[in-house]
C-alpha cells in the first residue's frame, strides 16, 4: 500500500502480485492490477523467473522489492537486469559487499568507518571461536554472516555458551539464509541502536536524513522507532552521518538505504550493518524531514538527480513509530493468528497509519506479524509521547492479541519518557509487560449468553 500511494502521486500504474494466501489484502484491490504467483505463500514471492515474467507480460519497466522477500538478493537485482527491468533499489554490487556481514565489516574497515571488535572472517572451528573470546574477553556475540532481522544471533557469556551458541546460530542462518556461516564480535552491553536513512542518486550526490533510535526491541527486532535520537548532541550526529556517507560511497551506493551503528555508553559508535532497501521504519524520518521516501527511491531509479542538498536537510520536532503486531507481549511476544473482529484506528493531528488490516481480515501464519505502523509527530519530545499514548487508546483492534497494550505501558514508563532507554530496555523494565488485559465485548456478550443458557437449562 505504501508502494502503491507513491506510484500514483507519481501518476504510475502499478501491477501488484499475491499468493492464494493473501488475495483479499487491500493492496491486491488498491494496485491497478494483481496476479497471483503460485499458491505457497512463501514460495510465491521468490519466485524470481515467475515475478520478472509477469513484469514483462504486463509491461512494467520497474519492479519495487519493498522490505522482505528478495528486497536484498542480489541476484534478484541481476536476473531483473538481465529481462530489462529496472530494479528499484541499489546496484547488485552494493547488496552484494553490503549482504554479507563479514565482507561489509571488511568494506567498513578500509573506508575508515570504525567497526567492533571481531573476527577477520567466519569461524570455521570452535578453537578458533574460543581463541578470539579469550583475547577479546566475554561477552561475545555469535552472528551470522548473511541475512538480518535478529536471525542467527547468540550472545555467549562464558566458553560453553560460545559453542552452543555456534551450533544454534549456524543451523538458524542455514534455515533462514540458506547460508551457515557465522562470525565473532564483542558483545556490547546495553549499547543504543542508531540508524541514519542515506539517499544517493545515481549522479554522485549522498546525503543522510538523520537518525533513528530503534533501542527498544525483542529478540534483535524493533518494536519501537523514534527520530530523531535523544542521545546524539549535533557534533556526534553530524559525525556519525558523515560516516553513513562514507559508508555508502564505499560501495558506490544509490538509492534509499540504512547505515546502522551501536553507540555504546561512552558514546563511541561502531557500524553493525546495512540495509540496501527502504526500512520498516522509514516513516519517522519521513515524518520530521516531510521527505518521501519511497517516492525518492523510485525518481533515483528513474535516474532523476536529487533535488535536496544535505545543508538544506532540517528536521521538525519529533515521530514514535509503534509496531502493531499480532502477538502476544506476556507469552514472549508469541505470534497470534485468527479473524480480526472489531477494527478502529486512530486519528487527529500528527497521527499517521500504515496498514492493510480491516474487520474480518484473517490473520495467518505465514508471514511477519506485523499488521500496522502507528506513527505520531509532535513539536516536542513530550507532546509525541503524549500523542502516542492517546492514539494507542483510541485504537480497537480485537480478535487476536496485540502488542498495543504492552505500548501503552511504555509511553506512561518514566524511564522511556525521559529517554532512559538502551537496547536492553525490555529487560530492566519488565512491569511494562505488566498490564490488565481489556475484554473484548464479543467475547463478554458470549460468555454471559453461554452462562444463561446453562441457567435456563438447570
């Protein structure tokens, strides 16, 4: 849907394709056109020959990736060359040096930008593994080479953690990845998770739009997204932006992108990795520099110049973005799946959703469980807190269990409001997933119809 808003401010048709998992999503309704791809609903989507041929059939020139799927394979971004279809994203180059974690680290480093401490390349042994530990001293964290979103992730506190951490974390990126390969860093504690968004046109221009906060997250995947940073001072952001440039620049990079960095708590900053397409979390930068983003993405792959320079970039006030998703805060943010029976969103001023999600939708278990991006601006850091607060209460989303009421209890925790938030906020702050629990009316009108109908019954 996002895609799709640009594309036709832009005055571009648009060609949407689903699976027979999905064919009553918005989008499928919204595009000018949809075809369905198969009837996996995983398969479907990397389905390359089948997605460049539909592209080819129906005369696209263009095909966006989004943020999932194959939004980051290289050879996706090739095979749509090779067909003569415009991949809107990077060159297969950038995805490729920048998809590897290892090859990026080795990227990073010759450019100049300061990476954590780790191994030079993956671990192929566990001596290996345990001799870098005892140089660089526990924690250590276990990271696959390829792949993101918290995958093949394990933090090892002592040698035997370390070695089982090497087993689990090989066999989860060999399952998400297709790749087993994993590499060594020292483990930051409690770090800040910085991300600055990079634009760069395909004439030579880069510039950043800032950062975001992404600290507060589950298992390595955000939950909530904040621009601009509460901790950076304008020497230290305009320090780490010129290194998110240089960054890009290494690897000759243009489109939309993310340079992400840990900041530890002496304000040393370190890259972690980049991501070569548009961001879930793009919308509070859109917010505060009233940039879109998807928009400019697709005027650099039509080959337009950027029309902004990086002196003319300013920001106003701050954005929350909120992650809505189908699971369940106090079972570990375990997914959730069924009907959405009552659906009511948001709104007033400075409050924007993103979201394809509707009364009757049924909520499945194949993909991310994310249903909606609720995103606030403010003038000020508390009147967007505020603002979250009141729009989180004002939505009605039942019939599955939502992370709305967990965010509820974020935006009243002092801590959060006076920006004491790191990326181990979820645990130092577990009474946030302390919370009643509101009772859905359908299920209350039930549950008294089932208790007097046994009462007549007795």
């Amino acid at each position: 849907m996002r895609i799709i808003r640009a594309c036709r401010e832009l005055g571009v048709p648009t060609v949407a394709i689903y699976s027979e998992a999905d064919p009553t999503g918005i989008y499928v309704k919204k595009a000018d056109e949809a075809y369905l791809v198969g009837s996996d609903p995983i398969r479907s989507f990397l389905n390359m020959e089948r997605i460049v041929q539909l592209a080819n059939e129906t005369g696209c020139d263009a095909i966006h990736p989004g943020y999932g799927f194959l939004a980051e394979n290289a050879d996706f971004a090739r095979y749509c060359a090779r067909y003569g279809v415009t991949f809107i994203g990077p060159s297969p180059l950038a995805i490729h040096l920048m998809g590897n974690k290892v090859r990026a680290r080795q990227v990073m480093m010759k450019a100049g930008v300061p990476v954590i401490p780790g191994t030079q390349g993956a671990v192929r042994t566990s001596s290996e593994a345990t001799l870098f530990a005892e140089r660089a001293g526990y924690p250590i964290m276990v990271k696959a080479s390829a792949g993101g979103g918290g995958r093949g992730l394990r933090i090892a506190r002592n040698e035997t953690e370390l070695l089982d951490g090497l087993e689990a974390a090989s066999r989860e990126a060999n399952a998400a990845f297709g790749e087993s390969e994993v590499f060594l860093e020292k483990y930051l504690e409690r770090p800040h998770h910085i991300e600055f968004q990079i634009v760069a046109d395909k004439h030579g221009n880069t510039i950043h739009l800032g950062e975001r906060d992404c600290s507060i997250q589950r298992r390595h995947q955000k939950l909530i997204e904040i621009a601009p940073s509460l901790v950076l001072d304008a020497p230290l952001r305009a320090r780490m932006g010129e290194m998110a440039v240089i960054a890009a620049q290494a690897v000759h990079y243009n489109s939309v992108g993310t340079v992400e960095f840990l900041l530890d708590k002496d304000y040393r900053f370190y890259f972690m990795e980049m991501n070569t397409r548009i961001q879930v979390e793009h919308t509070v930068t859109e917010q505060i520099t009233s940039i879109d983003l998807v928009r400019t993405q697709i005027e650099i792959a039509a080959g337009i110049p950027l029309d902004i320079r990086q002196q003319d970039v300013s920001f106003q006030g701050h954005s929350i973005q909120c992650r809505i998703n189908a699971e369940d805060p106090k079972k570990d943010f375990l997914p959730s799946t069924g009907e959405i029976t009552a659906y009511y969103s948001p709104g007033g001023v400075g409050v924007r959703i993103d979201g394809a999600v509707y009364k009757g939708y049924v909520i499945s278990p194949y993909y991310d469980t994310m249903l909606v991006k609720l995103v606030v601006q403010g003038r000020t850091w508390n009147e967007t807190v505020r603002r979250m607060r009141r729009s989180l209460e004002e939505f009605v989303l039942r019939g599955v269990k939502t992370t709305i009421p967990f965010m509820e209890q974020v935006m009243d925790d002092p801590d959060f409001l006076a920006g004491n938030f790191d990326t181990g906020y979820l645990e130092h702050h577990p009474h946030v997933l302390e919370y009643e629990e509101e009772t859905d009316p359908e299920d209350l009108v039930a549950a008294i119809s089932a208790a007097i109908a046994s009462y007549e019954g007795l």
